[in-house]
C-alpha cells in the first residue's frame, strides 16, 4: 500500500520536474539601456543564460553581425517579469521579440588551446587568430571549494620581485591584493610576476590569466605585446574588456577569468589569475545595478557588491590530493584615490584578501621602484610557502628595513647623529637600493636569495648606497662565471646548504678583492 503511494509521489515528482525544464518561451515587454524586461519566463533563475529570438522564432543570425545567437543573463526576478542584461548588441532586441530560457546558467567554453589567446568574457577569441577548440563549458559563478576540499597553501607562486619574494611572499591558491593610485606600478607588479613564471620548471609553471576588465584597447595591446616579447603569451590568456564595452560584459569578465582559471585546477594545473582591476569592475556593477533599478547603497554601490566580490576570490583555492591538488592564485588590483585605502571598495578587498601589496605614489615619485610600502604591507598565509632559501635570508631584510624606517625620520638631522646611527640608515639605504628593480626584468628567487644573502654578509659594507645595484649585478654574473653550480644547486634545492654558504662566503670574498673599484671611499 504504502510502496504505491511512494511510487505515485515518486512519478508526480518526475513529471513537474521534466516540466521544470521544458524550455520557456517569454516576450520581450521593454527593452533600454541594455537591459530587456521579459514577461512569462516564470522558472528564470539568477545568472541563466536566455537567448533571443525574432518575433517568430527565427534566431537572429540576420539581425546580427557574426554570431547567430545574442544571450542574456538574469539578473533580476521580480514578481510577474525577470529582467536580463543582453550580452552584446542591444540594439538589435526589439519589444515583441521571443525568448527562450535555456536551463543552463551562463557558462564560457574552455579547452586547452585556450592558453596563448586572447578571448572576450565569453570566451570568444578576438585576436583575430581564428576560432579556440574547446571541450568544456564551465559556468561563470560556481560555489567556491569547500574547507574539506582544499589542503594548505604550501607551494610559493614567485613573483621575481625581490621586496615581495623576500618578505611578503605569496603562495599558490592565495589571494594577494595589488592596492595603489595611479600610475603607481600596479600592473606592471602583475605583469612582472607573469613573465617571471617562464623561470619555473615547465611542470610546475603556472598557466596565468590575465583580465582586463575596462582598460584602455590600446594598454591592454602593448600588455600583450610585453608578454610576447617576453616569452610569456605561450602560458597566458588574456580576457579582455575595454573602457568603450558595455556594463555587463564589464560585470562577468572577471568571472569568466576565474572559470576559464577552474578549468585548469581541475586537472591539477596551477593557475595564477589577474583581475585588473576590481575597482572599475565595482564600477560596472554599479552602472548595471542602476540601470536594473536596485536601491543605490554606500558610496551608490549596490549593497551586494562585497558579496559579488567575495564569491569571485572565494573561488581562488589549493586543491587537495584526492582533487588533483591544482590550485589557483588570485592578484586583484584596486586603485585607490589619493592613498585612500578606507573607501567602501577598498575596504571590502582588503578585509577579503589574504593580505595587500601597497604601492605608495611617494615612494614611486622618489624612485623607490617597485614603490611597494613594505611597512605597510602583508602576506597572510605566504610564508609557510616560501623556500627555505628565501626564509633564511628574509629575516635580517625585514629587521633592517624596519629599522630604518624608524630612523628615516632623523635622517635631516644627519650631521647631528652619531656614528652608529648614521651607520644603520646608511646600512638601510643600501637594502632600499637593493630592493629596487627595472620593470619586465623579474628575476629568479635563486639569484634573489643569493643577492640578499651576499647583502646580509658584508657585501655592500666599504661602499655607498649609490653602488648597491652595480655591485649587485655585478656580483651575481660574478658567481654566473665562477661557479654556476651555485645557481643549479640553489634552483633544484631551494635550500642555503652549509656547502652553498661556504661557496657563497668564498665568492663574496673573491668579488670584493677582484673589485676594488666599488670599495673604499
Ligand atoms: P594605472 O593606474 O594607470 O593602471 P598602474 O598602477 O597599473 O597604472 P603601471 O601602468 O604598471 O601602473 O605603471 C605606471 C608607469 O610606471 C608605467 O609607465 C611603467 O612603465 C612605470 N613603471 C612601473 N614599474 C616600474 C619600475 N619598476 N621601474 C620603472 N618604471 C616603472
Ligand atoms: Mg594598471
């Protein structure tokens, strides 16, 4: 008796299923702005992918210039209507036109020839390089990886930026804000850390993404152009948007950089992905918010923006063993307005990353270039990743640094300071200069660790703040010359071996006597 009944509640169940998803048709009620009001799409859910139709059912193929299909995502389910932002030509959606529910929640195709490309956030190709086979479809939002899924950040991702390798290291699966106003060098940080990735091993070399979320066309050209010249376009894709695009392509670009990112974690691959920048997309999510009429909150931002927000570098992870053990890093950027950190956006990025890379207009403005404030600025989890041969020399750098950023202050005073003062800002100055380093030049932790190393050991002692980076340049194609197996032992071991250090100390000694020219006053 009681089995019937199940198997009745049982049949009754699958058919308002399969009802649920037969596919629905709604009519376009308004259309402006971008945004298409729709009557009759009763079972629409948040973030499904609708597609347009002509008024009798046609597709659009001949309204639109190339592709056959024009999409639009549900963004807002109000009582009797759902509204959606059209991905593309808006122009082209007229009131009366058909739509079709597709079930599917908005997904980008992903494949393996994807790396190398440049591609819109729906994953189209606009490199002009011809289509990108695929053989997936990953969905733009997914809920992030739970805490039995992922395993500890244990993995350094180096950035070849001796002031962050050195003392706010990163790791893989972390997320590490890139925080700064204008023109301070944020990019190029991110950049840097792209191209540095051509030094690792090709097994454990990230596949890097970088997103370009409202950038100018021809900034995110010369990016690639960078790249390219650099080695780096054959491990990268870049997402692009740009400043003239509408709002919602803005909005998913990011996401799409974190889907085409999860599709390479899954198979185990690490991923690195750059979301350049969060505050512009903040700004595109405000736009979209005000044109879907949802109520304005701080500084106008829609209230859920902290949430959109966290959802995408919740999804930054290191995955367990049993998961592949893939992990994907994630480097926002958020430009501040005058070193304003404690603005709405600002705040929220910080409070949701495992800690921030400030770079300081200052700093930039005096020369000090990476102008990273490194008082100021932190790595949460980083250090448990970093090699043992960075941990060593890392110490002494900070403790330096830290020292000298107390007594900077006295330094006007200077001639009134007494000698062992004047011999730690001089010593500080020397670690400054050290830190310094040309843009697109990212170089190898080996070499960093060796140069820091040599520095904690006398080697900028007889000489002026002035000559630290020839000395530091010219020591390191010294020990290149002498003894390469320094280099490969350090590379393959990432451990400062008594052996190592020994080689090192004799080196040291040996550049110091064969040039006198850097030495003595
Ligand atoms: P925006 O806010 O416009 O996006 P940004 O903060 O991303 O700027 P970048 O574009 O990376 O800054 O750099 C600004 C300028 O500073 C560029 O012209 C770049 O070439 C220069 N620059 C950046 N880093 C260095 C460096 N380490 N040494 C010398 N010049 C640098
Ligand atoms: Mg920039």
């Amino acid at each position: 008796m009681s089995t019937t009944i199940v198997e009745k509640l049982k049949k009754e169940i699958a058919s308002l299923e399969s009802e649920a998803m037969k596919e629905e048709i709604g009519i376009v009620t308004a259309v402006g702005d971008g945004i298409a009001e729709i009557d009759g799409l009763k079972g629409a859910k948040m973030m499904e992918m609708v597609s347009f139709e002509t008024a009798d059912g046609k597709s659009l193929k001949d309204a639109l210039d190339e592709s056959g299909e024009l999409f639009g995502l549900v963004l807002n389910l109000e009582e009797d209507s759902v509204k959606v932002v059209v991905l593309g030509n808006a122009a082209a959606i007229r009131e009366g036109m058909r739509v079709k529910s597709t079930g599917r929640l908005l997904s980008i195709p992903v494949g393996e020839a994807i790396v190398g490309r440049v591609v819109n956030p729906l994953g189209e190709p606009i490199d002009g390089l011809g289509a990108v086979k695929t053989d997936a479809e990953m969905p733009i939002e997914r809920v992030a990886y739970g805490v039995m899924d992922r395993s500890s950040v244990n993995e350094p991702i180096h950035t070849g930026i001796k002031a962050i390798d050195s003392m706010i290291p990163i790791g893989r699966g972390q997320r590490e804000l890139i925080i700064g106003d204008r023109g301070t060098g944020k990019t190029t940080i991110a950049i840097d850390t792209i191209i540095n990735q051509k030094y690792e091993p090709e097994d454990k070399r990230p596949i890097c993404i970088y997103v370009a979320i409202g950038q100018k066309r021809s900034k995110t050209a010369s990016l690639m152009a960078k790249l390219e010249a650099a080695g780096a376009m054959k491990y990268t894709t870049i997402v692009a948007t740009s400043a003239s695009e509408a709002s919602p392509l803005l909005f998913i670009a990011p996401f799409a950089g974190a889907a085409i990112g999860e599709y390479f974690m899954q198979k185990g691959r690490d991923v690195l992905v750059v979301f350049d920048d969060l505050s512009k997309h903040a700004v595109a999510y405000r736009q979209l918010s005000l044109l879907l009429r949802r109520p304005p909150g701080r500084e106008a931002y829609p209230g859920d923006i902290f949430y959109l927000h966290s959802r995408l570098l919740e999804r930054s992870a290191k995955l367990s063993k049993e998961l592949g053990g893939g992990s994907l890093t994630a480097l926002p950027i958020i430009e501040t307005q005058e070193g304003d950190i404690s603005a709405y956006i600002p705040t929220n990025v910080i409070s949701i990353t495992d800690g921030q890379i400030f770079l300081e207009g200052d700093l930039f403005n005096k020369g000090v270039r990476p102008a990273i404030n490194v008082g100021n600025s932190v790595s949460r989890v980083g250090s448990s990743a970093q090699t043992k041969a960075m941990k060593k020399v890392s110490g002494k750098i900070k403790l330096e640094l830290a020292q000298f950023r107390e007594l900077e202050a006295f330094m006007q005073f200077s001639s009134d300071l007494d000698a062992d003062t004047k011999a730690r800002i001089d010593n500080g100055r020397k670690y400054v200069e050290l830190l310094k380093q040309d843009q697109n030049a990212p170089v190898p932790f080996f070499k960093q660790a060796i140069a820091i190393y040599a520095a904690n050991n006398g080697i900028f002692e007889g000489t002026t703040p002035e000559k630290v980076r020839d000395i530091e340049t010219g020591f390191l194609s010294f020990v290149e010359r002498s003894d390469k197996s320094v280099f490969d032992q350090l590379e393959k071991g990432r451990e400062l071996t008594d052996e190592i250090v020994a080689k090192i100390d004799a080196l040291i000694k040996g550049f110091k006597e064969a040039n006198s020219q850097f030495y003595g006053q």
